[in-house]
C-alpha cells in the first residue's frame, strides 16, 4: 500500500476513461494520465441507478512499477482488455458488490454512442480470463459523489479510490 491511496488499486497510463468535452453534449476516451481535477467523466450513481457525469477531484500516479494483471472481458462478440493492479474492484451486477477480478465473473459495461444522450447502461459482460501481465506504472482518479467510473475502450465498470 502506498501513501497516497487506501489500496492502489489502480490501472496503467493507456486505460481509456470517458470524459465529458466542454458544453457538456459529446464526450470522448482519453487515456486516465490526460484527466485532470475538474473535468467531468462516466459514473454510475447507485443510489438513483443512473449514468451520470462527474467531476474529477483527484487524479494521477498512484504507484511505480506495481504487479499488472491483464483482464479479458467479453461481452457477446466483443471482447476487450483493461490492465490493472490485481486488487482493483469490478463491479459485479449478480451479486452487486465491488470486487478483485476473476475469471467467469460477471461484470457491468456501459455502450455508448457519440453523445452523452446515447449511453447505455448494464450491458452484461463476463471476465474470460486474469493474467499476470508483468509491472507498471499505475494511475487512478477519485470523484465528487460517486466512488465509480467506466474504466478501457468497452467501458467496465469499477470502484475509484481517493487518492
């Protein structure tokens, strides 16, 4: 554990975040080194279970050259890849927790099309496999309100730390 976050439970610096763009109709995937404090980027509220926008308090490098698993998750014929530290929570719509991911786990992801009206939320997924991947360099954001974000370019849901 480092001193900056509760768990490092993080992502490498080519994992795609959505972020919101100025004017607040498109957004666009950057990867989580470009988002910065205030920006606004894709959160589930589980409260009022609804896709919402929200701002960015904290981001950055959380850790130097952490353990990276490589985690496959598909969702029908689309299959996608997120690396991350092997702690980092996935939201898991079964049992509607946050946990580490494994393989068969099911797992949250949001489609989206060009425009913030366009998203899509709870499109069931499932992690095909977990692999070691070697060590990186790891990356995370925090938010206002909610503690979840879209995380890689097929948008898996997962926990953020306050970093």
């Amino acid at each position: 554990m480092c001193n900056k976050c509760k768990s490092c439970d993080c992502f490498t610096e080519n994992t795609l975040v959505t972020r919101m763009l100025e004017g607040g109709n498109t957004y666009e995937q950057v990867p989580i080194t470009a988002i910065k404090m205030g920006d606004k980027v894709l959160s589930y509220n589980t409260k009022k279970d609804k896709l919402e926008f929200k701002k960015v308090k904290s981001s950055g490098l959380t850790r130097k050259h952490a353990d990276i698993v490589e985690v496959a998750i598909s969702s029908g014929d689309y299959k996608f890849y997120v690396k991350c530290t092997p702690d980092h929570r996935f939201y898991n719509p079964i049992k509607k927790i946050y946990e580490a991911p494994y393989e068969g786990m099911d797992v949250d992801v949001s489609t989206t099309k060009s425009t913030a009206a366009h998203l899509r939320k709870h499109q069931a997924a499932k992690i095909t496999s977990v692999t070691y991947s070697g060590v990186a360099d790891v990356y995370d954001i925090g938010l206002f309100g909610n503690h979840t974000f879209y995380a890689g370019e097929g948008q898996v849901l997962v926990h953020n730390q306050t970093i």
